[in-house]
C-alpha cells in the first residue's frame, strides 16, 4: 500500500512538474543551498569506492590478461561502462534521500510550508524544482570524479606492472572501448538518472510530513530515509536499463 501511495506521488508531482514548466520561478539560492548539502558530503564517498573498485577489477584482470592493450579494452569494458553509474547512484539516492527527508521534515515543523504558501510560493518552485536541477547538476559531476578517480588507479597500477609504452597501448585499449560518443552518451544518462533520484526522493520526504500531520509527532521515521534511498536507487537502476536497450 505504501509503495502504491509513492508511485501515485511520483506520478503526481511528475504531472504538477510538466504542468508547471512555463510558469516556473528559479530560486538560485535554494538550489545553491542544496548543492552544497549534498555534493561535497558525496566526494570522499565517491573517492573511496571508485578507487577501491577500481584497485579490485584491475588486480583481477591482470590475473587473467597479461598484455597491456586488451587489459585496457577489459577494463573499460568491466569498470567505465556501470560501475560509476550503479555507485554514484545508490551514493547520490543516500544523500537526496536523508537530505530531503530531513529537511521537508524541518520545514513542517517549523511552518515553513505554510509560510512559502501565504508568500504565494509554490513548493514546486521552491523545493521539487531546484532538487531535480541539483540531481541534474550533480549526477554528472559525481560521474567524471568517478571516471578520474578510477582511471587514475588503473594507470598508477598498470605503471607499476608495465613499461612506459605498454602504458600507452593500455590507454589505447580504453580509448578503443570509450570514445568520445560513448562519454557523452554515459553523461546524459547520468542527467536522466539524477533527475529520476531527485525526484523519487522527494516524493517519498513526503512520509514524515504525512505521519507527523495525522499524529501531532515531530521525530522523523528512521526507516524513511533508507526506504527512499532504496526505492530512489532502484528506481533509477531500471532507468539504466531501459536506456541501456
């Protein structure tokens, strides 16, 4: 029943959000305000697990393949198509989810909901809107560090394994695997995956605004935030998907 009530919220906002796309007001600061509480917490998170992942295909493909080029084309192929993707995702759906659901929860407790509609601001315009932006704005951002940061461990280690040619043929063999179209086409699927986890997180904040509302409680659900994570993310997992077709 909860999951049918999200989808229906989903839905819901997604059909105000289009309705509302000629009469949108942009609010710079609000949209500032949410980059800066979810992209630099991601960072070490990203820095970490990319380079950790990384660090592991690569050992274990240099098991396998001992000539440079082809554990290039190999690890192109096992790390740059999806590994960044599914982790930026489900880091990014962690964030947006405790970030948004934290704070719709602040905003009901202090009236601040009921104060944006007596100013006449809608909370299309001032939360979903800049939220989606930043999903839009962030997801890709996240992508290149992670793409830096696991390209950067595999040449440091094919350096220690190979000379200084066989290191070239190793990024000629990642370079075969990823051009130019290819990079461009992982980037716009990471604007769609970021709006899909923007939004689907929103939607589910709305849990605490719900339950407060009906029981006079101010603590926030413990569990919310790890259901929109998980829903955001997999939600967003069925978009790489259906775009991967």
């Amino acid at each position: 029943m909860l999951l049918l009530r999200r989808c229906l919220y989903l839905g819901l906002f997604l059909g105000q959000f289009f309705w509302r796309i000629p009469r949108l007001k942009f609010y710079p600061r609000a949209l500032v305000q949410h980059l800066y509480q979810v992209g630099p917490p991601l960072l070490p998170s990203v820095l970490g697990l990319n380079g950790l992942l990384s660090l592991m295909i690569m050992h274990v493909l240099h098991l396998a393949v001992d000539q440079a080029e082809p554990l290039g084309i190999a690890f192109a192929l096992a790390f740059c198509q999806q590994v960044p993707l599914i982790v930026c995702a489900g880091l990014l759906a962690i964030q947006l989810a405790a970030v948004s659901t934290q704070e719709l929860l602040e905003y009901q407790q202090n009236q601040q909901l009921d104060v944006l509609r007596w100013m006449g601001i809608s909370a299309i315009d001032y939360l979903l809107f800049p939220r989606l932006l930043a999903g839009f704005i962030l997801f890709p951002l996240l992508l290149i560090f992670a793409f830096t940061i696991g390209l950067c461990t595999a040449t440091l280690m094919a350096a220690q394994q190979y000379n200084q040619g066989d290191v070239l043929l190793f990024w000629g063999g990642i370079r075969s695997i990823l051009s130019l179209r290819t990079l461009i086409l992982i980037l716009m699927k990471g604007c769609c995956l970021g709006l899909t986890i923007a939004l689907t997180g929103y939607t589910w904040g709305q849990t605490p605004l719900e339950r407060s509302e009906r029981s006079n409680q101010t603590d926030l659900d413990r569990w919310t935030p790890a259901q929109a994570a998980i829903s955001a993310w997999g939600l967003a997992m069925l978009c790489n998907v259906a775009l991967s077709l």
